[in-house]
C-alpha cells in the first residue's frame, strides 16, 4: 500500500541536462573573462561572485580573484555588502523524509510544517564585506540586499519566521518584527500587520495606515498599492494619487509605468494619464528611451521595442528580449529546438551576435554569458499533494527546491 501511494505522490523524470560554464564578455562581445566557472552573478560594485565546483568567491573585472572561493552561497554586493548562505544539508534531509513520510500518511498539516521547517532551518545567511570578511554572522533565515543602509532578514521563530531590518552591523534598526514585509526604498518600506499592508520609514513609524491588501515600495515618489483587487498609485503623504483602476501592481521608472489593464499592458504617466494604450501581452520599463514589449501570446512570443509614443523603434521579432542596460539590449531568438542569446543596440543592429547558451545584462561592463560544454544526467522530482508542490532538480549543480502551498484549514 505504501508502495503505490508513493508512486501517486511521486514523479521521477530522469533527463539529460546541458552542463554550462560561465564567463564574461566585454560590449564587443570578447570574452575577457573565460567561461570556466560553474556558476556566476552579476558584476556589481567592481566584484562579481563565481562558483568554482561547490565553493563561491568574488573576482574583479579583470578575473583577478579578490575573495578566495570559500562560501557555500554568494549574491551581489549592495553598499559594500553581500550576502552570504551556509547550507544545513543534514536539516534539509530530514525535513524531506518527514514531508513524505505526512504525504504517505495524507497529513498535509505535518507536510506543509515539515516544509516551512525546511525553509527556516536548512540553510543560514550573513553578510561579508569586500574583503571577505564575516561582518554578520549567518543566522537569517532568508536575506535581502541592502537598501538605505538596512537589510530586510527573516529570523526562525516557532510560528515560522518574522521579518526584521538590521544595520550593516548587524544590529536591529526597528525595534518590530513583520509576518511580511519588504526593502526600503526612498526612505519607506512597505510592511504587513494584522493582515493589511501599510509603510514605515526608518525609524520604525507607521506613515501611511495598514490598510491595502498589498503594496510595492517607493519609486520617483509614489508607490503602488491593491485596493481590493485593482491597483493604484499613492504620494509620499498617503493620498490616492492616480485611482486603482489597473489588474496588476507596477512602479514608475523615467515617468512611465507599464500597467495591465484586461488582459493587454499598457502605459500611463505620473498623472495616471494613458499614454500608450494596453496593447502587450508583456511590457517592460523604458531604457535609453525604448520599452520592450510583446506582442505575442501565452505560446508565441514576438518580442520587439517601442518608443514613447508607442511606435516600434524595432519590429517584434525575437523570442525574448529584455531592456537596454548600458546602451546595449539582450535579445534570443529561436531557430527549430536552438535558442541563442546576442545584444542589439538602440537602432535594433546585432553588435554582438546571438551566439551563446545563456547570457545576462551588461553591468560595470561585462556581460555574463553561458556555453554548453556538453551533457550530464539529471533526474527531477516532484512531490505534490493537495495545493503543496516540490520540484527538486538533482544533478551536480545540486538540489533547488520549489514550493506552492494553499493554507491549511
């Protein structure tokens, strides 16, 4: 019996996996930095942070190593920080088997504790400095960069974790702890309490009421907000500035905010004002004066870039695109089962060919891109029951780790 109720809870998909290594490339596309690694992020304040097998560690534009690989878990640098992850593998081992094993005994209640035990316990995160140095100590369940000198880190608590802001001492800042909550940004920080959201500035005081069903933070002055189920825009005193009338939540960048209105995005300006009707299937922020939007559908995507008057600058044409960063854009195209990744400039003209597997935005000047360097086995396994899903992609990048859950009744 246990047997067959562990085949109805459990799918082994057993794949062939492309393994990838991972370099950097300059804006004319040269490969200044070899692809060696087996994993990387971002450039961000001169430092980038590469995984060398198991082990993470910090390099500069030049590939010359500033931080020896010796973390678990590295992110980006933010106001001379980044966070850093110790990963809890006896813990995480544990929590599975007792997950399935509350799965076999149809106990969603002990499966879905056995799985927010997994995510408070199974991994701890600090903080280095650009030296390397441990300045905050891994004891934080989940992380967040730093934004106006604090950070928004969860602490394990026996009803699931609570969110506190800390200083780049690893002091707390606010003298609270949130169910939710999230980065400052422009001084206020959207919080939840008591089941509505509201904002705080930095000394913990309540400047706009709890009382929205969600909220983003703070871009160019107002902050969008879920009042019911459509979204508005509030100023910095809390007033409604531009009325809920939209379906999604979005944020102003150069005085434009894409907005989902129906089922098609649109854009409208700091007035509430449509300026280029919902006409998208997805849109993104403007960049050096062009938005990239698409015009196809949930299976097709046409990917191209238009102007502030809504006009294409250049035709939908690619299977993803994504915004200008430092002059140059992002594109893949699709060919049969091949997909490949180039950068285009503003007149929508190839400056680097679509030549890699993977590839990410210019950043201080260098691009991540990916290469295949030929296959592994992987096996994928997904563990679901009743509105609690896992996916745990094992290969020899490791174990990622998925969950949806519903709450339980």
């Amino acid at each position: 019996m246990a047997r067959l109720l562990l085949l109805s809870f459990l799918a082994v998909i057993c794949c062939g996996c492309g393994k990838t290594k991972y370099g950097y490339i300059d804006k004319t596309g040269r490969m200044v930095i070899p692809a060696r690694y087996d994993g990387v992020r971002n450039f961000s304040e001169g430092l980038a942070a590469v995984r060398t097998g198991k082990k993470w560690g910090y390099i500069d534009s030049n590939g010359v190593v500033k931080i020896e690989p010796r973390i678990e878990g590295a992110r980006n640098f933010s106001e001379g920080m980044a966070a850093f992850t110790v990963y809890h593998k006896q813990m995480t081992q544990a929590c599975i088997v007792t997950a399935i094993n509350r799965i076999l005994h149809r106990d969603k209640t002990g499966a879905v504790n056995a799985l927010d035990q997994m995510f408070l316990y199974s991994w701890s995160s600090g903080y280095v400095d650009t030296t390397g140095r441990v300045v905050i100590p891994p004891v934080y369940s989940e992380w967040s960069d730093f934004k106006d000198g604090l950070a928004n880190v969860e602490i394990a608590t026996s009803d699931g974790g609570r969110y506190v802001y800390i200083d780049k001492n690893g002091k707390l800042a606010i003298n609270y702890s949130f169910k939710e909550s999230d980065d400052f940004n422009e001084g206020l920080a959207p919080v939840k309490v008591e089941g509505k959201w509201g904002f705080i500035d930095k000394s913990g005081k309540t400047v706009i009421p709890f009382k929205y069903d969600s909220a983003y933070g703070y871009y160019q002055g107002l902050a969008s907000v879920e009042v019911g189920k459509k979204w508005g825009f509030l100023d910095r005193s809390g007033n409604m500035a531009i009325k809920p009338a939209f379906d999604a939540g979005s944020y102003f960048d150069k005085g434009l905010a894409p907005v989902l209105i129906g089922k098609k995005y649109g854009y409208i300006d700091m007035m509430g004002r449509l300026v280029i009707k919902p006409a998208y299937h997805y849109a993104r922020h403007f960049s050096d004066g062009l938005a990239c939007v698409d015009m196809g559908d949930e299976k097709i995507h046409e990917f191209g870039f238009i102007d502030t008057s809504g006009r294409f600058a250049i035709g939908p044409q690619f299977h993803s695109a994504w915004g200008f960063s430092e002059g140059l854009a992002r594109v893949r195209t699709k060919k049969e089962a091949e997909e490949r990744y180039g950068f285009i400039d503003t007149t929508g003209r190839y400056v680097i060919q679509p030549r890699f597997d993977l590839a990410a935005g210019f950043h201080d000047g260098r691009a991540v891109v990916g290469i295949s360097q030929g296959k592994q086995s992987a096996a994928v396994i997904v563990v679901f029951i009743a509105g609690i899903m896992i996916v745990i992609v094992w290969g020899l990048v490791g174990v990622a780790f998925w969950k949806l859950r519903k709450s339980v009744s």
